[in-house]
C-alpha cells in the first residue's frame, strides 16, 4: 500500500513537473510573438465560443494568429497555455488527461496547435468539450482536417473558420506598412475607379503585384525572402510526405505517386485533365485519381474548377487545374511562368475565398452564378463577352479601369 501511494505521489510531481515545462514553453512563445502585424481574420473569429477550429494550409500563419490573440487578450498565467500537439511531451501523455489536469489547475483557456499531429485528436476533443464545459478551447489544423467525417461528431460542437494566406492588400501590409480597406466585389464593380484614386495616391500597385504574386502570398516572406522559395518547397514537401499521408492514410507508394501527380501538373497548369492520361502516366487508377486531385486541392496545393452543375458530386473530374496560388506557380513550375496562367490562378484564388467560381463555358469564370470574368492583358477586348449580362474584363498591368474593364490586381482588396 506504501508502495502504491509512493508510485502515485511520484505521478503527481512528474506530471507537475512537465506541466511546469510546458507553461515556460508557453511564456517564451509568447515573448517572443510579434504584435506589428496582425491579420484581420483576428477580429472575424468569434473567440467567446467554447471550441474553436482554424484550417489552413501549412505556412500561411496559423500558429502566429493564435499566439498574437493570447498575448492581446492575456496576462501570463495558470488559466491559459499555448501547446503544440507535435511535442514530445505527448508521445507519452493523452490530451485528455492533460486536459482534466489543466481543469484541476483552474486552466481556462487551452490552445492546440497542429492537431492532426495527434493520432486521437477528434475523439479526445470531443471528450474534453462535453467533459470540462468550464474549459474554452481553440485548436489549428492542416487544411486537409475533415471535421464532418470525423470518427467523433465535433460539426456540431466546433466552429471552424478556414485560413487563407495572404491577399494583396494584406501583403502591402506586411511589406510596405501601408494599410488600405478591404473592398466587397459589389464595391470593386460599382466604384473601381473611385479604389484606384486612394491606392494609387500610396503606391505604385502594379510593381508590388508583381512582387506579389511571385513571393507574396505566405507571410513568411518577411523573415526568409531571399530563400523564400526554397522554403516553400520544404512546405509542400511536408504537405505531400506528412500531412496528406496522415490524414488520409496513404502509404509510401502512394506518396510517390502524388508527387509524381504533382510534378505532370506542374508542367501544365492550368488545362483541362484528359483523366485516362494522367491516370496512364501517373500509374494511378482512374477512381483514385480522382481522390488525390481533391487531397490536393484539401491540402491548398490546387484548385480545381468545376462546372456549376447542382447536386452532382464534388468527387468528380474537374473542368479545370490550377495551382492554388500564384507562389507556386513559380516555385513548381519547370520552365517560365506563364503569365495567363498567373493572372488566372491569382483571380480564382482569392475570389474563391468569400464566393463561389465554377468553370463558364463563354469566358474564364463564372462567379456566384452571376458574375461573368474573362480575364487578360492591355490588349484584352470584351468581344468574348459581348452581349451577356453582369459580364467584365478583368485587365493586368493598369492602374485604372473603365467601365466593365476592371485592373486585375484591385481583386486583391477583397480580405
């Protein structure tokens, strides 16, 4: 009996002890986050909930947004913690059971960073959630993070808010230390005019677009632009051998397949997928291809356009691929850019963050079922376009538009 009590007294400091070095990791976390900047997407969360989710793609600033929210809203101490759910500690601990010792500890406030990385995550939450109401909990995850199918049922206890990375107008932010309103695409429409005046007295927009849509889009351009896009081949090398296998379960042949996949793509994009030849050159059946291009697109690697077709199946083959942003046109692709393909995958990209852009038969997009964009160059007519209502030009290297012929890069003042 003196031995067990011993043993369990023994638990209790071993467990406090590691507590204790989780807390230190916490405060020098915090010390050293940066408030200069911070993303708009803090104000859109309503934090008072009691589980909160926040997707995105590897590198666009998750782990910081969170950080930044903490060190605005809290003093350092036991009612709050920042974790990481890759550290070692939780090789050999459940969260559960942390989380129940946090509780006992008059813990309040826990933030989860990079759940997929724990194998039971979805459970566990669910556990904690209807075991410590007490306990408000924000969690981050890769984009690839399936909520709905899930093996627990967190749709209806988590509110989830996805992550985009960068727009132009948050670029200019991070880059210049120039702050400038975000604009709905009604306002783009009606007064784009009226938005070149107020960009224009600033800055030059169309030398920074381009900047922009070289190395613009993960915040990470600020601490690593000269190896900036080296880094972002680590990113998606991490996506493609680490996070995509986890959460969908694919094993070393398959991952050598989606690189391959990866790679056909990327001498290509965008175009219209002929499925019987990607499937013979990539070795990957027709069905399963169909699965990896939409893990591909999970993981904001691509995206893919689809035609405005009600209830068919989103597991169907895309009308059109693109990568998912501009960045990676230039880090993955295997000869120069292609600046039809640039301008075209910055337009979708951060269109597709607020509505809904499906494949147009007469022009490049259709955007929520009213909005019709051709998009191009000076030289750009709207002879495609004639005659078909809320139709527009969509014009890079201008600084001013005319009537429906709207600059391109005003687009990215939509968040």
């Amino acid at each position: 009996m003196l031995f067990a009590l011993s043993n369990f007294y023994v638990f209790l400091l071993f467990q406090n002890s590691n507590m204790e070095k989780l807390f230190i990791k916490h405060r020098k976390k915090i010390n050293f986050t940066n408030l200069t900047y911070v993303r708009n997407i803090i104000d859109n969360i309503v934090w008072k909930d009691r589980l909160i989710g926040i997707k995105g793609a590897r590198g666009v600033g998750k782990t910081t947004l969170i950080l930044q929210y903490i060190k605005r809203n809290f003093h350092f101490g036991e009612d709050n913690i920042y974790i990481s759910l890759d550290d070692v500690y939780f090789s050999g601990n459940s969260l559960i059971d942390f989380a129940e010792n946090f509780v006992q500890n008059k813990g309040k406030y826990l933030f989860l960073d990079e759940v997929h990385r724990y194998k039971n995550w979805a459970q566990e939450l669910k556990n904690i959630y209807d075991d410590f109401p007490e306990l408000k909990v924000v969690f981050t995850g890769s984009s690839i993070l399936d909520i709905v199918k899930a093996k627990a049922d967190l749709s209806r206890r988590a509110v989830i808010y996805k992550m985009p990375g960068l727009s132009f107008r948050e670029y200019l932010l991070f880059n210049k230390n120039i702050e400038f309103e975000k604009y709905s695409l009604n306002d783009i429409i009606d007064k784009h005019a009226d938005i070149s005046d107020i960009v224009t007295a600033k800055i030059k927009p169309i030398p920074e677009f381009k900047e922009y849509l070289q190395s613009g889009y993960y915040p990470f351009f600020t601490q690593y632009s000269e190896t900036y896009h080296s880094r972002l081949e680590q990113v998606i090398n991490l996506v493609l051998e680490i996070d995509i296998p986890a959460m969908k379960h694919i094993n070393n042949d398959g991952i050598t397949k989606l690189k391959k996949l990866l790679y056909i793509i990327s001498c290509s994009v965008p175009f219209k997928p002929n499925i019987k030849k990607l499937s013979e050159k990539t070795g990957i059946s027709r069905n399963s291809l169909i699965y990896y291009l939409n893990y591909l697109e999970e993981a904001n690697l691509l995206l893919l356009l689809q035609k405005n077709t009600l209830g068919v199946s989103a597991l169907q083959k895309p009308e059109k691929i693109y990568f998912d942003n501009p960045n990676l046109i230039y880090t993955l692709s295997h000869q120069e850019a292609n600046i039809g393909n640039v301008r075209e995958t910055f337009f979708i990209n951060q269109l597709s963050v607020n509505h809904k852009v499906t494949y147009s038969q007469k022009s490049d997009f259709l955007i929520d079922n009213k909005y019709t964009f051709e998009i191009g160059g000076k030289n750009k007519t709207t002879k495609q376009i004639k005659g078909i209502k809320n139709s527009f030009i969509t014009i890079d290297n201008i600084e001013y538009g005319y009537k429906n012929k709207i600059p391109l890069w005003i687009f990215g003042f939509l968040y």
